[in-house]
C-alpha cells in the first residue's frame, strides 16, 4: 500500500440520518477511499486511506449518530485536517467487541501486513467496552500507543466478580483470544489508562492494568464519562494528537486537566464533594467564583445553602 501524506477531503452529511441510511452512507465513503467490512450481525469497520499515521478508534454506532459533532465517527476529523488515515471499527450493541468476526478481522489485518504501513498508530477508544476494544486490540500492532479512557480489564467472573456491571456483556467469554485487556497491551509503547479515582469500579479495573509502559491517568470527579468531559473541556483533540506525535505524558495531561476548572459539570461535582468532605467555606467561594462567571442556577442555589443566616432578635 503506497500512502502519501495528505488530508483527505470529507464531505459527507451524516445528520438526521435513520441508522441504515447513516450507515450506507459511511460504508460508501469508506469504499470510496479505503474499505468498508461488515464483521458479523454485531460490528463493521471502514477503513480511510491517507497519510502514514493511523488512528485506529472504537466507537458505539448509536453513540456515534446521537452525540458525536455533526454525527460523524471521531477519527473523520483527523483525517480532514492532519491527514491520517483512519480505521474505524463500530459496535451496533454494547459487545465489548468480542465475536469472532473481528477476532478474525485483525487477525488478517496482521497476516497481511496492514499495521507495517504505518509509522506512528494510536489505538482510541472511550466506556462502554470500546476502550476495552482498544486496549485488548492494540496487541495486533506492537509498538503503538493506546489511549483507554475508563477501559474495563475484563468482565470474566473468576478476575472480575466483583464488578456487578454489564450483566449482558458479561455473557460473552473474555477468555478467548485478544481477552485480558491488560495483558493485551503488553506489545504497546505506551498505554494511557484513564479514569475517575472516585468511581471505585473504574477505578479497580485501571489497576489491573500494571505494566511498565502503562501510564494511569487519574480524573478526579469527572465521572464515567470522561470522553465527553474532555470535549467539553476542549482538550480530547488535544490528547489524541499529542499521542500520535508522541509527546503524551503524564505530566502534559496533567496540565491539559486543569482546564477542569472552567466545566460547570466537573465544577458542581467538586461542589458538592466539599460540602459532603466538611469543606463549606471552600465549596462557598468557589460557587461565588462560577457565579461571577456566569454559571448561576445550581451555584446560585448552593450559595444560599452555605451562606450562614443571621438570628434576627426583635
């Protein structure tokens, strides 16, 4: 395969679309400029030919349609404007991405060669078995970066019976091939492993996952939706692009997370963590502070909690 570097030009409508017709046309435009595989009953993957990175991304079809900008799968964007190429695999269900058809579809990926086009791969995925996907997936393509945001390590009940989540996907057999995530991302140059310390399950699964090239990236109060926290927060693109390019640390995370400050959503969350952790004064200056910038209702309500009232004696 003979790639230059260039952006490819998309322009594709995929709004308003019913899920067949959304669908149809996101297997045409790949078809056009790469592939488009159907994997099964459960999964497909397109693929779009470009530059000599690749960004290789797990997403939840439905979630794609309902939530993502202008409904497009998240790695499109890198495409139009950096460049990269670009393979997308889609779960129509929460699957973890565990069937055969796609263990059978990296498996011809590596048999022919397909990863060794490539001079830099980042392997994305976000909740909802999609950063499993990535994690797990990643060993096909050693030597690439993993970004895992809340990845769950397993769901097999003899390693993770204690996790009471996903009853449905929990029915599929995580002892297969490309099964124990952590295990799977041994081959990886790095592995970014985020997650809120706070969700107490997340946070078990991301310790499972000890190995010299995992890097934890700890998210206080975001939540179990970190993908959407950080786009919120104008720093998910940044994330993505700082690992292909290879300079993601630690320490650069960390500086992009304090962009927390300003997103009303994790601002309430710390709100309401202080007045719980007997730290009224401080959770009062800073819905004083969100107040003043603009953010009223849930600050505005606070505020009046946590303002002392003075005995009127008459």
């Amino acid at each position: 395969m003979s790639m230059n570097d260039r952006q490819l030009a998309i322009d594709i409508n995929l709004t308003d679309l019913s899920a067949n017709d959304w669908l149809g046309r996101i297997d045409d435009f790949c078809e056009d400029h790469g592939f488009f595989e159907q994997l099964g009953r459960e999964h497909c993957a397109g693929f779009l030919e470009a530059g000599n990175k690749l960004l290789v991304t797990f997403e939840n079809a439905q979630f794609v349609r309902e939530n993502n900008l202008d409904a497009e799968p998240r790695g499109f964007a890198y495409t139009r404007h950096e460049g990269w190429s670009l393979l997308s695999l889609f779960s129509f269900k929460e699957s973890w991405f565990r069937d055969h058809h796609v263990y059978a579809f990296f498996d011809r990926l590596v048999d022919d060669g397909f990863f060794d086009d490539f001079e830099k791969i980042v392997f994305h995925g976000a909740g909802g078995g999609a950063s499993y996907a990535a994690a797990a997936y990643s060993v096909t393509a050693p030597g690439a970066t993993v970004i895992a945001l809340r990845p769950q390590a397993t769901l097999d009940a003899e390693l993770a019976g204690w996790d009471p989540r996903y009853k449905h996907a929990r029915k599929k057999d995580f002892n297969e091939r490309y099964g124990y995530a952590p295990e799977m991302t041994d081959g990886a140059d790095k592995a970014f492993i985020a997650f809120d310390p706070f969700q107490r399950l997340d946070a078990c699964h991301a310790a499972l996952f000890r190995r010299p090239q995992v890097i934890a990236l700890p998210c206080p109060l975001l939540g179990d939706d970190l993908d959407q926290a950080f786009d919120r927060m104008g720093i998910h693109d940044v994330i993505i692009k700082l690992a292909m390019d290879d300079i993601l640390d630690r320490r650069r995370f960390t500086r992009l997370l304090r962009a927390r400050r300003y997103d009303p959503t994790y601002v309430r969350s710390l709100v309401r963590r202080l007045i719980v952790t007997g730290h009224p004064r401080l959770a009062l200056i800073i819905c004083e502070y969100m107040i003043r910038r603009g953010h009223k209702a849930f600050f505005i309500d606070k505020r009046e909690e946590l303002t002392p009232t003075e005995d009127i004696h008459t």
